[in-house]
C-alpha cells in the first residue's frame, strides 16, 4: 500500500515536472502550450514502458484510475472560468446577433458531426467499439458533435494581439469566442446524456418509449441547473463574509469540489451545475469577480497535470486504425463551424467578413474539448468507445491548435483589419523563418 502511494507521487511529480518543461520547450518554438503538455504525456508513458517501469496494468491503475479526480476538477474550473464572462449585462452590450451567430454555429457544428460520425461511422473501425449500423454509432456520434463544438479562445485572441486587428470582424470573433464555450459545454451535456440514454433505452426507459429517451435528459438538465443555482446563491453568501484572497481560493475550490461530488452523487451533470453556480455569482453581484480571480491561482499546475495525463492516455497505435473516423470528425467539424458561422451571420443579418470569414477563426480546440473527452471516457456506459474517444479528440486538438492560428491570421487579413505594418511584419518573420527552415 505504501509502495502504490509512493508511485502515485512519483508520477504526480513526473507529470508536472515533464509537463512544465515541454511547455516551456513549445512556447519557444512558436507551438500553444497545451501542445507541449500533450507531448510530454506521451513521451513519458513510452519512456516508462521502454525502461520497464511498471507493467500496462499498473500503468492503466494509476494514470486512468487513481488520478481520475484532477480530471473532474480541472474540468470543474474549467466550466466555472468559463462563466467569468456570462454577465447579463455584457451578453446585451454583445447584442443578438453575436448570441445567434455563437450558437448557429455551435448548432451547426454538432450536427454535422453527428450525422457524419454516425453514417460514415457505421463502415469504419471504431478500434473495437460496436459498429455495423446507424444506430449502434449514433450514441459515441453524439458524444463526439458534443465535443466538436468547443473552441479555444486562447489561440484566436493570441493572433488578433499578434496582428494588432481592431474593427468589427475582430469584435465579432472575440465576442464569439468568449461565449462559444459556454454553448458547447451546454451541448455536450445534452449529447452525452442523450448517448447514456440510447445505450440504457432497454433498462432506463422501458415502459416509456420514446418519451422515456427525453425524459432522461429533460431530468437531468432541470435538475443540474435547479442545483447549481442554489449552489451559487450559496456560495455568494458564503464570499462576503470572506476577506483575503487565498481564503476564497480555499473557500471557493471547497465549494466547487463539493458541488462537483454531490452532482456526481445524485447522477447530475457536473458541468451543467458548475455552469448555473457561475452564471449565478457572475450576476447576483460585481464583487463576486474576485472568486473568479481566486481561482486563476490554483488552476496553473492541475492544468498541467491534466493535459499531460491526456497525452499519457494517448495510443500510438491506434492512431491508424481510427483514422477514418478522426478525418470525418476533423472535416465535418471544420464544414460545420465554417458554414455555421455563415448561417449564424445570415440569420442576425450580419454583412461583409463577418459572413464569409468567421468560421476558419473558430477552429482552435484545446482544454474544453479534452476535458469533455475524459468525461465522457468515464461513463460507465462509454468505456467502449474510451480508446477511440481519446486517440480522435487529442489528435483533433493538435492538428487544429497547428492550422488554426494561420487559418485565423488568414481571415482578419481578408476582413481588412490588420494594419499594413503589422501584415508587412508578419510576412518578414514568416519568410525569415521558410529561410533558416530551407537550411
């Protein structure tokens, strides 16, 4: 017992340490990051099985098993910073027609990638995941259109200060970006329920038929929410009477964890509930930003574990045998975000770039769609599809987080609102770098 202890903190120490060094190792090559996270995980899981550190059983206990509660709590502050700028006021300043085109876009995106996924899905090799037929794929389908509506603002926003853009399209696609995740976590917890009630349709909803596969979901979105508002009335009572700032760090990651466990508990939607708790601090009163800003100091390091514990679940070598699946996933999502943006711009009646060039800056994906990929590799009635859920999504996320930030820089250069300068800079620093790349 002391022995397993004893490795558990050697690994927590190797995922934050490798974790660290690979980031640091990215950002100096110009890459996000959370690549560099991912790349550490992956690195360490071969150099532990090429030194013959542990066997695959205790490799599988300790890194899928024993350090599963940092992923409900990343994802838990994840969701919860998510809500920082939910404020009412700000969405009306935002106007209808960012509101429309976010959530068009993110409508658009799940489906097309669940028509995708679960018609082309149905003749491909899902790594041992049952196939066959339209409706044998249409729950891990849901799970994944779930998952390919999330978008990383991170990237977007770090090309637009690149470029120093300012105009209308810029406004439109930062304000986008700051809602799109909100959106996406709302699908994804209605897709997710959706999938565990098409797989339990026999046992769950016998006796109701159809109205059994919505009453489920129906159920579970009334109650996570109904739960997270109490819990984030709560919580603001509970903040005035704290005063510093490590105190509501310790106070507020209490309560976060605590609301994370009791909704888990009771067969609620974490992120459903940490949402409405959010939403409820972010405009019950002002003065609850600074919980927001609490938090900012304990995410760093769980974050690090987090992502290289994704790449650590990585297989290599499967990565050929769900390919198909990851390049339907990877083009449905990218027709989906680009034609749903379109649509969005043409129903709120918004003209110009904004109309023609949005969708390629929605590309980048990062921590919101890993965390919704863990989660949804821990339902019970999911682990089927766990490989195939983690090759496609980490592979997505790194191949996005490349083509992105280009595909971005490319759209604000076409809205005209990237100043001559800046565009002039950019190209000499490109074609200095194709210089050192051809020696």
């Amino acid at each position: 017992m002391i022995l397993e202890e004893v490795e558990l903190i050697f690994v927590l120490s190797m995922l934050l340490l490798s974790g660290y060094a690979l980031g640091i190792l990215a950002k100096k090559v110009k890459l996000p990051e959370i690549t560099g996270y991912i790349g550490a995980g992956i690195i360490l899981k071969q150099a532990i099985f090429w030194l013959g550190l542990m066997s695959d059983a205790k490799f599988t206990k300790l890194f899928s098993r024993d350090l599963v509660p940092i992923n409900h709590l990343a994802l838990a502050l994840i969701a919860f910073a998510v809500c920082r700028g939910l404020r009412l006021e700000q969405m009306k300043r935002l106007g209808k027609g960012i509101i429309c085109i976010a959530s068009v876009q993110a409508i658009v995106t799940f489906v097309a990638v669940v028509i995708g996924v679960a018609v082309i899905g149905a003749y491909a090799d899902l790594g041992g995941a049952p196939a066959g037929s339209f409706m044998n794929v249409l729950p891990i389908a849901l799970v994944f259109g779930g998952i390919a509506t999330a978008t990383a603002p991170a990237a977007t926003i770090a090309v637009i200060r690149e470029l120093r853009a300012k105009g209308p399209f810029t406004t439109t696609l930062l304000a986008t970006v700051a809602i799109d995740d909100a959106i996406a976590l709302l699908i994804f917890a209605f897709g997710i329920t959706m999938a565990e009630s098409l797989l339990t349709m026999g046992v769950a909803t016998a006796g109701y038929g159809a109205i059994g596969l919505w009453l489920r979901p129906l159920v579970e979105v009334v109650g996570s929410v109904g739960l997270g508002l109490l819990v984030g009335v709560a919580h603001h009572f509970v903040a005035a009477k704290v005063v510093g700032k490590v105190e509501m760090m310790t106070v507020s990651l209490g309560i976060i964890t605590f609301a994370s466990g009791l909704s888990m508990l009771l067969g609620l939607s974490p992120l459903l509930v940490i949402m409405a708790a959010g939403f409820v601090l972010a405009n019950i009163a002002r003065r609850n930003q600074r919980i927001f800003a609490s938090i900012e100091g304990v995410q760093g390091p769980i974050f690090v574990i987090f992502f290289t514990l994704a790449g650590a679940q990585l297989h290599l070598e499967n990565l050929l045998t769900c390919g198909i699946i990851g390049a339907v996933f990877f083009v449905f999502r990218l027709l989906g975000k680009v034609s749903g943006a379109y649509l969005g711009a043409s129903v709120a009646q918004v003209k110009g770039p904004a109309r023609r060039y949005l969708g390629l800056a929605l590309l980048p994906q990062a921590g919101v769609a890993i965390g919704l990929m863990l989660v949804a590799q821990e339902s019970p009635h999911l682990l089927v599809y766990g490989s195939v859920l983690v090759d496609v999504v980490l592979a997505s996320v790194a191949l996005n987080e490349l083509i992105g930030p280009p595909l971005a820089a490319y759209a604000l250069k076409r809205s005209g609102e990237v100043p001559i300068s800046s565009e002039s800079q950019t190209s000499k620093t490109s074609g200095a770098s194709e210089g050192r790349d051809d020696s």
